[in-house]
C-alpha cells in the first residue's frame, strides 16, 4: 500500500535521493574524462601521488552504487510498512556510511592521523560531515 509521507519524512527521503544522486552524478563524470574535483576526491601520501588510481569501471560501479541507494530510497519511501529490501538496504547503507564517517585510522574519516593533504582537508571540512550525515539520515529514515 502506498502511504502519503509527512512533509518532514518526504523532505528527508528527497534530500537523501538527491545527495546520493549528486554523489552518482560525480562518478559518472569523473569515468568520463571530468577533473573538476578529482585531486580532492582521492586520498594521497603527503602531497604526493594518489593512494591509487581508480579505473573506469571501477568508478562507474561507485556510481551504480550511489544510484541503488538513490532507488531504495525511493522504494522506501512509499510504502508502510516498507518492504524487506528498501528498509535492510537503507540500514545497510546508513552502516556503511557511518563506518566512512569513523573511517580507517590512517587516510580517511574523523579519526585519520593523515591531516596535511588536500583530501585530507576536503575529509575534514565535506566529505567526513557528508557521511555522517547520509548514515545518520538513511537510519533515522528507517
């Protein structure tokens, strides 16, 4: 059965769709040539070369990623109760993004000892802020 959302709920599940979207959108570019923010996007020892060096498909399958959490969100947001795969999915995905927020002690999220870097100072101010966020929104969704 398909539920009408509260306003509050329905601006969530939009923002949440839209950043992911963004998100998407990015990687896609990037796959195809784009260089507008890919010396930020890519973490890298001391202000030298790229940790790695991430490939076409790669990258397209970070979008097609992005993209599954732009559907479930949209699966999710319809439906009361919500079935099975949007609701695990969306707790999954806030996990995940929560874990990217905590990060890997070294290069990436709140507890990373790497600090001098441009990703490291694009982790500090957007990246590690934007997955708390996402985490926490995808969970308070569900």
């Amino acid at each position: 059965m398909v539920a009408t959302l509260p306003p509050i709920l329905l601006a969530g599940h939009l923002l949440l769709a839209a950043l992911l979207g963004s998100m998407g959108l990015f990687h896609v570019y990037w796959a195809f040539g784009g260089s507008l923010g890919i010396n930020a996007a890519i973490p890298s020892h001391d202000q030298g070369p790229p940790l790695f060096q991430p490939g076409r498909w790669g990258t397209l399958a970070m979008a097609l990623l992005f993209f599954v959490g732009v559907s479930l969100v949209a699966a999710h947001g319809g439906h009361e109760p919500p079935d099975v795969i949007p609701l695990w999915g969306m707790r999954l995905m806030g996990g995940v993004f929560l874990l990217r927020a905590v990060g890997e002690f070294n290069y990436v999220g709140f507890f990373r000892r790497q600090r001098q870097t441009t990703f490291a100072r694009y982790d500090k101010l957007l990246f590690t802020p934007l997955s708390l966020g996402l985490g926490l929104l995808s969970l308070v969704l569900v």
